[in-house]
C-alpha cells in the first residue's frame, strides 16, 4: 500500500507499507507490518506530514491484523530517529557493516 500526502495538489510525502508473516524457526509465527519508504520533501519536513502518514500507514496495518509494525531508518538519520522514537519505535536489532578495501586493477 502508498499512502501520499498532497498540498495544493502537489506531492509532499508519501509511505509504502506491506504486511507479512513471520515464521522464524526462534519465534512464534506472528503477522507483522514493514514500511519500505518513507519520503517528505524537504520544504515540508517538521510540519506533521511524516507524523500522518506513519499514523495512515499503522491504521492500515491494524485494520490487517499486524502485531506490530517495523522498519529501517539509517543511523545517521538523527531526523528519522527522533521522530520514529516520538511516535513509540525502539530498536528490535541492529545491523552492522564494514566497508572491505576494493583492489583497483
């Protein structure tokens, strides 16, 4: 599902959500909801419109039957993670990378 928002007919934001099933070998099967994107132009950040569209998007997935709702967000995305920790999100897990030197041919 897209969920957009719009002012003056023009597109601000937008989020996309699906629902799922976890059957991990570890945990009980559980229906969850993840959010693959979440945008909002920059002349609109700080005026409600991420905060709507995450409460558009957890609606739905409620109305689905998802246990809970999960995404990804950048750690260097201080915006993003201030705004998900307001809303209720905390971490479940991280995950860790390493750069490896490239050989140049």
């Amino acid at each position: 599902m897209v969920f957009v928002a719009e002012r003056s007919l023009e597109l601000v934001g937008f989020v996309t959500i699906s629902v799922a099933t976890e059957s991990h070998s570890l945990m009980q099967p559980m229906r969850y909801a993840r959010v693959g994107s979440v945008c909002v132009q920059e002349s609109e950040r700080g005026k409600g419109v991420g905060r709507r569209l995450m409460s558009q998007a957890e609606g739905w997935a409620l109305e689905r039957g998802a246990a809970e709702i999960r995404l990804n967000v950048w750690a260097f995305n201080e915006a993003a993670l201030g705004l998900y920790k307001e809303l209720g999100y905390e971490v479940r897990s991280l995950s860790l990378g390493k750069a490896l030197p490239q050989n140049v041919a």
